[in-house]
C-alpha cells in the first residue's frame, strides 16, 4: 500500500464533515484488504484499483462514488480502464 496516498484520503474523508464519520472505518478496511492482497492476486489487483483511484486529484465524494461502484460489481471483472470506468475522461 502506498502509505502516503492513503494518508492523504484518510485525511481528505476527515476534513469533510458528511464523511469524517467514516474514516476510521474506510482506513480499517484500507489496511485489511492490502493486508489480504498479499496472499491474493484477484485482491492484490482490485486493491491496485483502489490505490489508483486515491490518488487521483478528485474529490473525496467522487473517489467513494467510484469504489462503491467498483463494489457493487458481482463476480470476477475485468476492468481494461478504470478512468473510462470511473466517467473521468482521458
């Protein structure tokens, strides 16, 4: 896990006030699931999805849209451009 882009999100989720609530939570559930992609490839790449979309200069709202809809996807999925996936253009 790239250490400082979670910071960063952590930090933006507790400078919201609707999303500050959250935080501990969403950076719970950061840490086990980068934990898991250690022993996981299917893990280790939706957890390279997430990182990605961290780090992306969005909104923290627009960053928890998108992983809620990666999320909501059933089954294994291929995902050949999460910024198609994601509406942010090229």
């Amino acid at each position: 896990m790239t250490v400082d882009v979670v910071a960063q999100f952590i930090k933006d989720l507790r400078s919201c006030e609707d999303l500050a609530p959250f935080a501990d939570g969403i950076e719970c559930e950061l840490r086990a699931a980068d934990l898991a992609a250690d022993g996981n490839a299917h893990v280790a790449a939706f957890f390279a999805g997430i990182e990605w979309i961290i780090a992306q200069p969005r909104t923290a709202r627009e960053k928890l849209d998108v992983i809620a809809k990666m999320l909501s996807l059933k089954g294994q999925v291929h995902i050949p451009s999460l910024r198609a996936f994601a509406g942010w253009g090229s």
